[in-house]
C-alpha cells in the first residue's frame, strides 16, 4: 500500500521523488517521444499528483528536474478534470449528544492524552465543497469535489463569485484554499421568482441551485447567479497557515476570505454541544441552510497525528441536525431491479416538501421493513405494516435518500391490503429467491435478466471501473436494447466498432445523437480501455461484495489475470487455493465465497471470459513488498511512548503488515514495550523476534 503523503520520512520523500522522476520521466517518453503510451492519463495524473504533494510537504527536496516544473497538458476547456493535490474528504457524522462525548473519547484514546483538548465548532454549510488553488497569491484553479479525488475545473465560474480573492496578498506560495459555495435564502428566492418569470424550472432548494450556478458551461450564467463561499479548510500548502485550525481560519479570514462568525473554539464535548443549541436556535434566521455542526481538532499538530480513515478525517466530527419530518400518502411501491439482483421496494409519494425539498420517493429497504420487522426479526413500528394508501411519515437528514419512518394507523383506508412482495423478478420473471440471513430478496435470472444486465453495464463504464467516455448509463440504456448493435455483456462493448463496420445499414455515425466524428470518438475511447489495470478489471466484474477496495487487494495478492483466474477456479472451502485467499487480510468467507460462485457459474463465466479475450489485462505490482514489514504478522505489547497502539497499528496497516492482538505460530515479530508480559515470554517459547519500540521506529523509517 502507498504511504500517505503525511507519514513519509525525509529519506523515503527523497527516495519516491527520485524514483517518481525517473517513472514521469519514461511516460512523458513513450507518449510524446514514441507515440505509444505505456500507462494510463489517470495513472500518469496520479504520479504528478503524488509528486507534487510529497514536494509540497518538503520543499526543500524537489529536484532541479522536477516534473513538476515540466509544462503539462493544457488545462481542458469548460469542465475539464483536475486531480486534487490533496484529496478532498468528507466528514464522519454524529447525531446524538453522546456521540460528541464519544468523538473526544476516540481521540484521546488515540492521541493517547488526558489534559486539556480544544476543538473549533462551526456551523456545517449546506452548499457545495469547492477547492481554490491559488499560487503566488494568484488564484490559478477552482475545483469542485468530484468524488475526492478528481473534480471539474470551475475555475472561470470561481472568477464570478464575489467572496473568492483573485490574488491575496501574504498568502503562502502554494495555497488551496477549501470552503462551501451557498445561496443565500434571500437570494434563492429572488432567482427562483426569476426562473418562473421565464417560465423556467424551479430549483428545489439553495443548495441545487447553488450547484447547478456554479456548474454552468457558460461562467456568464453564473456570474448572473448570487453564489457566496465560506472558506473552513485547505489541501495543498507550501508551508503551513498557522498552528491551530482557528488561526488558520483567522489567516484566511485576513486574507480576505469570508469565514463564518459562528466559529468558536470550545475546551470540549459540554462546551461543544452548548455551541450547538446555541447555532440550533439561530438556524431559523442565519438566511442561508446549514445542516449541522463541524468540531474540529484544534491543535493542527494533533490533527496530523491523527490522520485519516479512508476517506475520513479523525479529528473532525459533523455533528448533524435531527432529520425533518412530513406525512404524505404512499401511492404506489415499485420494485426496482438492482446489479446484483437485489429487489429494491420504493415508495411513491405524493409529492410532499420536507425541509425544503419537494419528496416523492422513498426508500421501504426491503420486505421486512414493509411488513413491520427488521431484518433480525425484531418488531419495528410497533409492528405495524406499510400499505399502499396510507398516510406515512417521511423523514430526510442531510443528502439521504429519504425513508418512512411511520405509519398513521388512525387514517388507513379499509380498503388497504397488507403489501404483497413479489415472489418473482418483476423484469425478467425468473425466481426471486432470500437466502438464509439475507434481508434482501434476490433475482436468480443473472445475465438473463435485462434489469441485472444494464446495471451491470452501468457498472461496468463507471468511474472507477472501465470509465469509458462518451459510454455512460444513457448510452448504456440505449445500446442494450439497440436491434443493431446490441451491447448485452461487457465483452460486446469491445465488439461494438467491428460489428458497425460489418453492418452496411444502420451505421452508427447516421443515427440521432451520433455523426462521423462522434462515433469515430466512441470506438476510439473503448479501443483505449483494452489496456486495463488487474484492479479496475476485478472492480468492473460487479461481483457482489468485490468493490473497489477489494479489487485492489485481490489486484495486490495475485498481481496478473491468470494467476487470480487460477485461484477463483480452484478454490472451495477446505482446498489450499481457499486459504491462501481468506488469508488476504481483507477477504473474508463471504467475499471469497462470491466470488467463486462467479467464477464456477457457467454463463457468468463464459461472460467474463469472452471479456478477457477482448482486453489486454495490466499486472498490477504486487503488495508493498518494499517495505521491511510488509506481509508480516505483528504483534504490539507492553507501553508505547512515542505512540499510541492505535497510530502504531495503522503505521504498520500502511507499510504492508497484519497487526495481530495475540501471539501465535503464524506471528512474524514481536514489538515490546516495558511492561511486557505473557505475550513476550511466549514469542520467546515459539523463537519469534521481539523488538523494542525504538528498534521498531528504527526499521520502519520512523526514527
Ligand atoms: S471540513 C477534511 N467544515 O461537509 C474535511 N466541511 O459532509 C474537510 N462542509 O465535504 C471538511 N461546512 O463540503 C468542513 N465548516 C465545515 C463545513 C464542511 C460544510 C461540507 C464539506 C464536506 C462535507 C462533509
């Protein structure tokens, strides 16, 4: 696994910048200079990515060839991609008071302290998250979110927004700034008049229409937009701001960034949950939508300490408002088909507003629900079922698909019957089978169901899956029932170009939406995902339980197609093809297990063969075997000082190992701490090396 950015030493930043020169190097090579890349643009962005963010971390080490300095591609026009620097994360929540208690609980624990902790609250702004990248205090790009990692470049509708500085004075050289776009209550009134005026549609509430402002192709509609932006956070920065989050805010504020007047800072959880009644009351009059409170680490050294979990920080908490309520009618439940079959019961509403936004679908989870039940058997509702013509309540907290938390007996209709759910696949008719401990009914048809297969294929072209462009869900829509050009399975996308040559009558090119160019387009972005990496592959597949987490792990273990080929062939419980994949950590019976019924099913494998066939599979290199502990077993015992067992567990989870909590035959080292007990004695029975904690820091870089 790569190490964030964060943990690197000096040596090992010095190392990766050399090694990533050299890789930048090589594809800048085989693109330009030989016509034949060797690696992917998203690969390639990811190298200069990680190459700019080490060298924002230490200056001081960037090479006199730094990539960096090489003239890169031109930004693309309108919404081209941007890969942040920094990733772009989101915000664990919170609901309940003891929840906050629980989030300070967590940190100390983590940080290992018991004096004092302050954390900043702040109210948490309903809009979109936006990145600034300002350097040499001038702005030079605007991104949205995206999923994190990659964002659309706004940066000419950013130039609208009067709260965004186009140069800043004092700023660090290499400064992204961080914050929410929003529309003011006021100001969402006025432009929604504005639209009805034209007889244009209403936006549903700020925070769409704060998006769709700031998401125009063209930046004059957006200048004609009243969008605001609160700034809370940064990524990328040449050196640091301050050294607590509320001085940061105040740099930024003196720069001429609007922070919110809210902010406090609060000695803990009593002082934190005040500051919550305290914006509670004013949420009504602040004319413009938060939904709840952010409580941040002060301390930003301690904020480093703690780190982040995948794609969330430890050290800050969204502490939520409670959801908002509203009764309506259910009209009707319809049962949608997912990609792996799961039949998903939806209700139809009569269109109701709840917390400003006009609902008309709700999720019923599943037939348990429906019928007053949770999954594990236990009475919900008091028992009482769901049917189509009664008045229930909806409830929607935050961007949640909205869900019926109640059902008001009193005005049921006598003639409401209790729900009946579909035994069969309402698309394709097949059995809709529940297998045991399962809440979720599911249909058997696999490939031959129509609903499974174009899910399947969305799947397939998604994001972090094949990504083709110009093949996405409404293309999908139409390829799959096209009588021409049928894309049925993963394999007929990669056919797609030969069969429209072949086909004399209906050519591509000649249809709506498509002329020579477009079309040339299509088959020419498909042909550039025959190159695929193992990991994307495994992910596009859309086993269940095999996201892209485990894609990656899979990807890491057997590191090229045959050999994962092999191993899902062979392995049934019991077989040493079976232990050797339940012993990635990551991988558990049930993943394993769906894994081989994939791969043992007649016609899902004739489908993922005919794919391979088509494509040119790219080994990925195999787990972190450059670190001195990776794949190892650990073990942690006795008193840490330099850090506490949860920092050093997950040190070690990013350099590659297994962190163990008992100590057995399988144990590849020992850490000891003074204090040191049974642990210690029995590694020295079983002769397993035991290092002391400094040893420890020692072997990993650390010390
Ligand atoms: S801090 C690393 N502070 O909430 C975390 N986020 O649910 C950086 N948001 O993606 C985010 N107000 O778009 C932070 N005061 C605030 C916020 C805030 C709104 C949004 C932001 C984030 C989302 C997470």
């Amino acid at each position: 696994m790569t190490k964030a950015v964060g943990d690197l030493t000096e040596a090992e930043a010095r190392a990766e910048l050399a090694d990533l020169a050299a890789r930048i190097a090589a594809a800048n090579d085989a693109y330009h200079t030989r016509d034949a890349p060797e690696i992917t643009d998203a690969e390639y962005d990811a190298l200069k990515t990680r190459n700019a963010a080490i060298e924002a971390r230490f200056p001081g080490l960037k090479r006199v060839d730094s990539p960096s300095d090489q003239v890169g591609g031109a930004l693309a026009e309108g919404f081209g991609k941007v890969t942040h620097a920094v990733r772009m994360l989101s915000l664990e929540n919170a609901f309940e008071d003891g929840d906050v208690a629980d989030f300070d609980d967590r940190v100390r624990r983590y940080l290992n302290l018991t004096g004092a902790l302050s954390y900043t609250a702040e109210p948490k702004i309903d809009g979109l998250s936006l990145s600034l990248r300002y350097e040499q205090g001038r702005l030079v790009q605007a991104a949205t979110r995206g999923d994190g990692e990659v964002g659309e470049n706004v940066t000419a509708n950013a130039l609208t927004i009067k709260d965004i500085p186009q140069t800043l004075s004092g700023a660090p050289k290499i400064l992204e700034v961080r914050g929410e776009v929003y529309m003011s209550h006021e100001d969402f009134a006025l432009l929604n008049a504005r639209q009805a005026e034209r007889g244009e549609k209403p936006f549903a509430n700020p925070r769409n229409a704060a998006a769709g402002s700031l998401r125009q192709l063209d930046a004059a509609i957006t200048a004609r937009r009243p969008l605001r932006f609160f700034a809370y956070a940064w990524g990328q920065l040449s050196e640091p701001l301050a050294a607590t989050q509320s001085g940061a805010l105040r740099r930024l504020a003196e720069m001429g960034f609007q922070t919110n007047p809210l902010t406090v800072l609060c000695d803990g959880p009593a002082a934190m949950l005040a500051h919550y009644r305290t914006i509670e009351a004013q949420r009504a009059t602040l004319g413009y939508d938060i939904d709840g409170v952010v409580y941040k680490v002060d301390d930003l050294a301690l904020q480093q300490r703690l780190g982040f979990r995948s794609s969330t920080p430890r050290w800050a908490i969204a502490h939520k408002f409670p959801a908002q309520l509203a009764w309506t009618r259910l009209e009707a439940i319809d049962i949608q088909v997912g990609r792996t079959g799961a039949l998903s019961p939806v209700a139809r509403l009569t269109p109701v507003t709840v917390g400003g936004v006009v609902v008309s679908n709700a999720t019923l989870h599943n037939e348990d629900y429906i019928a007053g039940r949770s999954a594990s058997g236990e009475v919900i509702r008091d028992g009482k079922d769901i049917r189509v013509g009664d008045w229930v309540q909806v409830y929607r907290a935050g961007d949640v698909i909205p869900k019926i938390a109640d059902v008001d007996l009193a005005r049921r209709p006598d003639t409401a019957r209790p729900y009946i759910f579909p035994q069969t696949c309402p698309e394709c008719g097949s059995p809709a089978h529940r297998a045991e401990g399962d809440a979720v009914r599911r249909c058997t048809g696999g490939l031959i169901c129509p609903a499974q297969g174009i899910e399947r294929l969305k799947h397939f072209v998604s994001r972090g899956a094949f990504d083709i462009e110009g093949l996405g869900a409404r293309q999908i829509e139409m390829f799959f029932n096209d009588a021409d050009l049928p894309v049925r399975t993963p394999a007929d996308i990669f056919t797609l170009a030969a069969r429209d040559a072949a086909n004399p009558l209906r050519k591509l090119k000649n249809r709506d939406g498509y002329g020579e160019t477009s079309a040339k387009k299509l088959f020419a972005a498909i042909e550039a995902r025959r190159r695929i990496p193992l990991d994307r592959l495994i992910f596009a597949l859309g086993i269940r339980h095999a996201g892209e987490a485990a894609a990656g792990l899979l990807a890491r273990h057997y590191g090229a197609w045959p050999a994962l080929e092999a191993a899902l062939t062979q392995a049934a419980p019991g077989n040493d093809a079976w232990a050797e994949l339940t012993a990635i950590d990551g991988v558990g019976d049930t993943l394993a297990t769906s894994l081989t019924e994939a791969f043992a099913n007649k016609a899902e494998r004739a489908a993922i063969d005919a794919l391979v066939a088509e494509l040119d599979v790219q080994p990925v290199a195999r787990a972190a075997t450059d670190s001195p502990v990776a794949g190892k077993t650990l073990v942690f015992t006795g008193t840490l000082e330099k850090m506490t067992r949860a920092e050093a567990k997950a040190r070690a989870e990013a350099l590659g190992a297994k962190v163990a909590g008992s100590v057995s035959a399988k144990t590849d080292l020992l850490i000891a701490g003074p204090g040191a007990g049974s642990k210690a004695k029995e590694a020295a029975r079983l002769g397993i090396e035991v290092i002391d904690e400094d040893q420890w820091l020692a072997l990993i870089g650390a010390a």
